[in-house]
C-alpha cells in the first residue's frame, strides 16, 4: 500500500499511541499491538525497525528493576544465547524478497498468542525439564522475533510455567524482550534495514509510545485489568486472522 508521509505518520504515531496505553493499562502488549498495527499498512520489516527503540527502552527498565538481575542472567543464559541464534535465522524470513512470509508469519504468532492468553493457558516446568526447555523456548522466541518483531512467544508463556513470583517473572520477560529486541536490532542492521534513517525514527517512536503509556497508567485504576485484558487478546486475535487471511485468500 502506497502511502504519503501525512498517512504514514498519523498510522504509527497512532499504533505506537494504543501500544502504549495497553502497555500502561496492563504491563504488556507493546510490540505485537504496535507491530500489528502498522502490519496492516507497513511492510513487516518496516514496522519491525521502527520498534526496536521504544521497545528497548521498555525492556531495559523492566530488566533492570529489582535485585535478581544477575540470578536471572545466570539462571537463562542458555536461553537468552539461543534467542540470539534464532532471530539470526529468523530474521531472513522478515528482511526476505516476499514480504507475504513476514506477513503470515506475524499473523500466526499474533493469533496463537490471542488464544493462549485469552483461554489462560498454563503449565508447569520443573527444575529438571528447565535445563533442556530453556534452549528450546529461546530459539524458537528468537526465531519468531527475528520472523516478526515479537518476542513474547513462547517465551512469555514458558517463563509463567516456572513458578517464579511476579517481581522474578517481570524481570526475567525484561531480560528476554531486551535481548530479543536488541538481536532484532542487530540482524536488521546486518540486512541493511536498521541504519541511521530508521534508527531516528524509531526514537521519534517514543513519544506516541510514552504519551500512551502516561494516559494508560492514569486510566488503570479506572478500568478492570482483567477485561481490558480480554478485550487486549480479542483484538490480537482479529488482528492476527485478518492477516493470515489477508495473505492466504484476500
């Protein structure tokens, strides 16, 4: 879709404004709402670059608070260097010549996200199964936010299967969103996607971003989190069937 610097405009600062007002409402939502959003009139690859430092700067935040930062960085570190191995293959998919694959594959996690938080969706991963798991879920979360700019899936749910208390669950998604995104970054600028240009603009990104996030902070305790929630994955979950329609039959 062919559009001027007025749309253009108006469609990322409005994604990265709703992005960051689920962000404040919930704590979440922040790449797969605003990747999602311009998706459906940006190039993947595109909306994918323009991320990276809103959600860095999240993430670093988010990774730093708290007095577990080593302890989670030795407790998944093999985690956290398959992410990197698996957003350099990932990453292909999104800077390929067809932007359908990008496009598909952003729709899928979109949806399968949706539908594993809407149905809460949970297990249990125990101390012996976390040696072998950890790698796995870390190059598959790597792949997919090399794919697609997402890094929530299926780390996100793996780290809630561990058992640890809410403080050590933020910061350990801290560590692996910052990580994914930073190797997102990486593979990006490797492909010749991230430069100086895209690098700016994505700076520019944070100011919808933390607009949206102020009013989401100063609404949240107008506003059940719970059903703003739901209302969060129901929209996720158009979002990501609109998309896999769009590239298998529209």
């Amino acid at each position: 879709m062919a559009l001027n610097i007025n749309d253009y405009t108006l469609i990322v600062g409005l994604a990265f404004l709703v992005a960051g007002f689920v962000k404040g409402v919930t704590g979440m939502g922040l790449p797969p709402i605003a990747i999602g959003l311009m998706a459906v009139a940006v190039a993947p690859v595109q909306a994918a670059a323009l991320i990276v430092v809103p959600s860095m700067v999240s993430n670093v935040w988010q990774m730093l608070i708290g007095p577990g930062f080593l302890i989670a960085l030795r407790r998944f570190a093999g985690l956290l260097v398959m992410v990197c191995i698996g957003a350099a293959f990932g990453v292909g998919v999104l800077t390929g010549s067809t932007p359908s694959y990008a496009t598909l594959a952003l729709g899928l996690v979109l949806f399968v996200y949706a539908v594993l938080g809407l149905f809460k969706f949970n297990m249990h991963v125990n101390a012996s199964q976390e040696s072998w798991a950890s790698p796995l879920v870390g190059g598959l979360t790597g792949f997919l936010a090399g794919a697609t700019g997402v890094s929530s899936v299926p780390s996100a749910p793996y780290m809630n299967s561990l058992g640890m208390d809410k403080d050590e669950l933020l910061q350990a998604l801290g560590l692996v969103f910052t990580v994914g995104t930073f190797a997102l970054a990486v593979g990006l600028y490797l492909k010749g996607r991230f430069e100086l240009a895209a690098a700016w603009e994505s700076t520019l990104c944070l100011i919808p971003t933390m607009a949206g996030v102020l009013a989401g902070q100063k609404c949240r305790a107008l506003l059940s989190a719970e059903t703003f929630k739901t209302v969060f994955f129901l929209g996720l979950l158009l979002l990501g069937s609109y998309m896999i329609a769009r590239v298998l039959w529209l």
